[in-house]
C-alpha cells in the first residue's frame, strides 16, 4: 500500500502547483496557494505498484512530483493497453484523477508506477470542504477542470465522427 503522510505547506509544494494547469488562477497569490497546500497530502509509490485501478471508486486528485506513470485501459478481451506514459521532469507537472473531485464515480483507467513515484495528493472530501469555506478558491479550480473535459468530450465526438466515416467507408468498399 502507497505510503501516505500529511503535508504541510512549503515552498517546493507551492512552486509545484504553480506548475498545474487546474490551480493556475493562484499563481501569483500565496495565501490561496497555501490554502490549497494545506489540503495535499504526499504518497509514494514504488515502481510497478498500482496507483489507481480501472472500475474502482475514486476520490483523489494526485499530482505528481517526480517519477513516471503509464495510464492503461482495458480492451474488451480484458487486455491492458498503454494509452499514454507521464513523467515528470523539471517544469512539466503532470496530474490525473481530476475526475474524483467532481464525483464519486469508477476510475476510467488504470494507472500504475513506471519508476519511484512521489505524488501530492487531494482526497474529493477535503476539496469540498475547501470550497464550503472558500468558494473563491475552488470555483476556479472547478471551472479549468471543466474546460478540460469539454475539451476532450469535443475530441471523443470528432473521434466517434471519424470511426463513423470510416466504418461507413469500410461497408461502401465491401458492397462495390
């Protein structure tokens, strides 16, 4: 099990989040910054440990610090894929379970440690109870995550146009 410990607020945490596209509202403002900090929590994972598994419950946002991740689906055989491999180097902050902040719904995709991992961590009840207090603060952090899934809801519906075409184009040449 992922090693899980509370953190206080320090300057590498806030530079880190300045990095993340969700908080980037906040860069310029360290009272808010330490806000949010004050509800992270650091996990380390080990290389080849499952961070979150496909069809689980979630309710953590990670962001990770340092080391590589690889997002996996299920095909319909019930094989995993590599849909995208993340690490973090330098500037380039990557984050994943967005989603659980929103909602209590299943995990769209397996994630598991390519290499040591250290991930801040934000659990959805903390993030709610955040934005109880401090609607000012986690009304924009809701709103960049809502621009992202817009984003790729627009992308899935021009990808489900594409197959659509060439489905439609695969039949045609079969019948001629």
């Amino acid at each position: 099990m992922p090693k899980t410990q509370p953190h206080q607020p320090n300057p590498e945490v806030i530079e880190t989040l300045k990095s993340v596209s969700i908080f980037k509202g906040f860069v310029d403002n360290a009272e808010e910054l330490n806000r949010i900090a004050g509800i992270l929590e650091t996990k380390k994972v080990t290389s080849g440990e499952v961070v979150i598994e496909e069809g689980d419950t979630g309710d953590t946002l990670f962001i990770m610090k340092r080391g590589a991740v690889n997002i996996l689906k299920n095909t319909l055989e019930d094989e995993k894929y590599t849909v995208v491999r993340l690490e973090s180097s330098g500037d380039m902050v990557f984050f994943f379970g967005e989603l659980a902040l929103l909602d209590n719904d299943k995990r769209s995709a397996t994630v598991t440690a390519d290499s040591d991992c250290e991930f801040l961590v934000m659990k959805r009840e903390d993030f709610i109870e955040l934005g109880d207090k401090y609607p000012q603060l986690c009304l924009p952090i809701t709103r960049e995550i809502s621009k992202m899934l817009a984003s790729r809801l627009r992308k899935a519906n021009q990808d489900i146009i594409t197959l659509f075409e060439a489905l439609v184009g695969e039949v045609s040449d079969t019948n001629s």
